[in-house]
C-alpha cells in the first residue's frame, strides 16, 4: 500500500526531507533504513530511498484496468466493446500517473 500526502512537495534532497530523524550524532532516515553517510553525493539521496513524485498538475487519477475489465468481459459474452474501439484504445494507451502495485 502507499501513501500520499497532499499538499505536500517531494523533499529536493535528504536534508530537506521532513521524515529525517535528527539525532546528536547520527541523522537517519526511517523509510531508507539508512543514515545520512549513505548518500548519494551528486542526488543528495538515498538510492533506495521510496518516496516518489505524482506530477501535477494532473486529473482525476483512475484504475484503468478496472474500467477495461468490463467492457472486456462483456465482449466475450457477446455484448461488449471492441477492443479496438476509441474507447478501449483510450483508456490503454492513457498515460499512468502512478504505476500499478500488487498485494503484499
């Protein structure tokens, strides 16, 4: 599962990451599991850091493969949408905002 956090901009590097913990002598990140000496030096980040960006601006974000599930099971009963109709090429050659995640 993720999570996003509206209103709120992707950090340009570490330092400025509001999840940082500062400690007396070691500054650690929670969601690298990694301290500030394992950065990248060009970046300023974390190579397994997790955080990623939505751009925007952008629309309503939907699950396109639920929207195409049904108009492709209806078509293989007989009473669906073409999978060549505008409709079904729109919505598979829609760009994705955010990409898919399976279940854990």
């Amino acid at each position: 599962m993720s999570l996003i956090i509206k209103g709120v901009d992707m950090p340009k590097n570490c330092a400025e990451c509001p999840i940082l913990q500062i400690g007396s002598l070691e500054h650690y990140c929670p969601l690298a599991k990694e301290s500030m000496w394992s950065i990248d030096a060009e970046s300023g980040k974390h190579s397994n850091c997790p955080l990623s960006e939505i751009p925007t601006p952008h629309g309503r974000l939907i699950d396109a493969d639920e929207l195409y599930e049904p108009m492709e099971r209806d078509l293989y009963a007989g009473i669906g949408c073409d999978p060549t109709s505008i409709a079904a090429i729109t919505i598979s050659e829609a760009p994705t905002i955010i990409e898919a995640e399976v279940s854990e």
